[in-house]
C-alpha cells in the first residue's frame, strides 16, 4: 500500500520524495489516514504546481476508478473520485450529453475538479465545475464517511469545493451533464491586432457560452497583446455539413502526436517562441473564420500531443496563472504583458479568459469578475525574478493565483482558499520552497 519515490505533476517542477499510497480498499484507506501526520490526495497528477504534493504522504485515487450510475432522463452522472473526465466523456457524449464545465484537458479526475473548483471556457456563462456537483462523499480526519451536499453537511461540502484536497479523501461524488444534439462545436475565431482590440471583442461576443483567447505575449508598441479569439457554442443538428450528419455524436477518432523524450533546454528559446508565435498567428489569413469543430479540437488541442510537458526540458514548467478584477482588465494586462516582453521569457502557451465572480457559498473558488490570463514558463534561474515582479502587479490590482497552477507566487496571493485548521488534512502543500530550482 506504501510506495516511497519521487512524485511530481505536469510541470515536472518541483520533484519530492514521498509515500505513495494507492489503493481502493476503504478500511485501507482510512487507515492510512489515521497512520499519517499530513496526507493529500492526488488524482491523475495534471495540475502544474504542487497542490497535491506532500513530502510525508499522497493517496492516489486512481484505484477508485469505477462508474457508479447514469441517470440518462436525468442527465445525471455518479462514480468514484479517480475517474477521468475523458471516460466520461467517451461514456456521455454518445448519449447526447456532455461536461457542464471542462478545463482545457480532459485527463483530470472528477475528485481533483470537485477540489480546484475548475473552471473552462464557459465561466462567464456558466460557472465553475463545482456548481454542478450535486453531493459527494469524503473521508474526513477521523476516517468518518460524509456524505455532503447544499443541505447535508453544508458547510464540509463548500470548503470541500475549491479546498485544494485540504478537508479529506473524497471518494465519490454525483453531478449534473449539459444536454447537447452534437459532438461539435459551431465557432468563430477573430484576430486582433493588439490588445484594446482583444478586449473590444471580448465585450462584443460576451454573449457565446464559450470563449477563449490565444495572445502573443513577446509583442511590443503597438503589437502589444495581439491575440485571437475563439467563441462558440454547442453546434445543433441543422449546422453540421452531411458527412456528419449521420453520426452527429460520434466524431471521427483522431491519430495522437507524441513527444518521446524531454528537449534539450536550449531548444525553447525567445527566439523558438517568437516564431511559433509569428507562426500561430498568421497561419490564419482571414480576420474572422466561421466553422464546425468537433469537440476535442475545440475544448482540447493540446491532448492531442502525449507528453507534451517534455517540450519544456527536463528541469519542467510552472503555469502562471492569475485573475485581476474586470474593471483594471486592460490597465493591468498591459503592465502584465510589458513586463514579460521585457524580460524576453515568454510564452506560447498564453490564455485569456473572461470570469464571472463565484457564488458567495464556493468561497474557495478562484474566479472574480475580470480576465485571467495562464501563462507558461520554463524553469531557469531568471524565472523566480520574474515571477516575483509578475506577483507585486497581480497584487498591486487586487488579484489572485490559480492555486491548481501555482509552485512558486508568494503566499498572500495564495490565501483566497479558506479551509478549517484540519488535522492529516492540513498538509505542507503551499508551502513556498525556496530551493527548488
């Protein structure tokens, strides 16, 4: 049941040596937790900082794996908290069913959505993931079963959403689907020059459930911020073109690329990035495209490429993500985006996404009303500078950290999430490790 090794997640950064623990057996798993000073839990390990890393134990929940029921009059899904989305997904769509909301993988389980609270295209529109859990249950620090919901154990279920896995193990939990007629997706992509136009068009298309922004973060003057938009929404029967129509849940599988092996760290250079970046943008000759993707491309271009954190090398990544508040949006986005061009370690993979502030009950979520931007970095000595003078402008506009994202923002942008002082539960993870790198 006890594994030591060393234990990291997506950003490869940082590495600990740990207990592992896997198992499905419940007496085991309350065991574990009344033999550990401090656990927590980890699902499928694709969160890019170290919220679930525990130098004394992890408890793996990908042994709890198994489908409990699907309500299809409903649109109701049960199963246990180590079940990945994609699963689902191959489960649900067919049915005429998806995500109420989805991150931009489909490879994390539904306990590690219950515990970062995610949130996806449609926040503006719809919410984060934990509005839609209907209950769950958790295995709290005595090793008691709860089961939690808005009237049964309330005040457990909404520390529970958005608590970073610091309240127990969950181990199964009920939610609701979205109804849809097709895999697809009827969108509209727009380039923009620079940034004042990015935010113009995130104004005109609020109204698309889903919506997403791709910037270029190493542009200057009056490039600054120059980006393209993605919107859409959920295509109907009607929109599809007839080769698809005769199986409008089912789109064709696609062949996946792989990384073999982790680039050598002078690879991913300001260069390297400027060009793809050159590349990306103008591979699009059109100002506006309308068209009909299917889901995957749409929701999740990036797992269609395995491995794809080894392009970073083998010292990894941090995903810095941060939200500021709607009405400094712009203001802060241009200092934010002045102060990466500055110091030439951009990004490719660079996200602007529109939020709606969270429910006064998910106190723990991340969302505020204002624009989030993700951005990735691969680790050098440069990086902690950076990331300090990124966190002061965060800061200075009244933001937060994406805790499911952060390894290495100073701590008072952290403290948003409010748990109880908990026993096994209130592990090390937050905790700013100055030497990792």
């Amino acid at each position: 049941m006890f594994n030591k090794q060393k234990v990291t997640n997506w950003g490869k950064y940082p590495v600990i040596e740990t207990n592992l623990i896997e198992t499905s057996n419940i007496s085991k798993i309350k065991k574990s937790i009344k033999e550990s000073s401090t656990i927590i839990a980890r699902g499928n390990g694709r969160s890019y900082g170290d919220n679930s890393l525990n130098k004394n134990n992890i408890f793996s929940t990908l042994r709890l794996n198994k489908f409990l029921s699907f309500d299809r009059e409903k649109g109701i899904f049960e199963c246990e908290s180590g079940v990945i989305l994609s699963d689902i997904l191959d489960v649900i769509v067919p049915e005429g069913y998806f995500l109420p909301v989805t991150p931009g993988t489909k490879l994390i389980t539904v306990g590690g959505a219950i515990g970062a609270d995610v949130h996806g295209k449609n926040n503006h529109s719809e919410g984060c993931f934990g509005d839609y859990v209907l209950d769950f249950n958790i295995i709290t620090e005595n090793g008691e079963i709860k089961k939690c919901s808005k009237t049964e154990n309330s005040e457990l279920f909404w520390n529970t959403i958005g608590g970073m896995g610091l309240t127990g193990i969950i181990l199964s939990a009920r939610f609701t689907l979205k109804k849809v007629q097709t895999a697809y997706i009827k969108q509209k992509v727009l380039k923009a020059d620079n940034l004042e136009e990015i935010f113009d068009y995130f104004n005109q298309f609020k109204n698309y459930t889903y919506s997403v922004a791709w910037i270029d973060c190493l542009q200057k003057g009056s490039k600054l911020g120059r980006s393209i938009l993605m919107v859409g929404e959920h295509a109907r029967l009607t929109d599809l073109p007839t080769k698809w129509k005769g199986a409008p849940l089912k789109p064709k599988k696609k062949l996946k690329l792989n990384v073999p092996f982790d680039f050598p760290s002078f690879v991913l250079n300001t260069f390297t990035v400027k060009a793809f970046n050159f590349l990306y943008y103008f591979k699009q000759r059109k100002k506006i495209i309308n068209n009909v993707v299917d889901y995957d491309t749409f929701f999740y271009p990036l797992d269609a490429i395995n491995n794809w954190n080894r392009i970073y090398g083998k010292k990894g990544f941090i995903q810095y993500q941060f939200i500021i508040p709607e009405n400094v949006g712009k203001e802060g986005m241009t200092e934010i985006l002045k102060t990466i061009a500055k110091s030439g370690q951009g990004s490719f993979l660079a996200v602007l996404k529109l939020y709606k502030q969270s429910s006064i009950e998910a106190h723990n979520s991340f969302p505020i009303d204002g624009y989030s931007l993700a951005l990735d970095f691969k680790i050098n000595n440069k990086l902690p500078a950076l990331v300090k003078e990124l966190d002061k402008i965060v800061e200075n506009y009244k933001g937060r950290i994406y805790l499911a994202k952060d390894s290495m923002s100073k701590k008072s942008l952290l403290d948003y999430v409010k748990v109880p002082e908990t026993g096994v539960f209130n592990s090390v993870q937050h905790e700013r490790i100055e030497n990792y790198i």
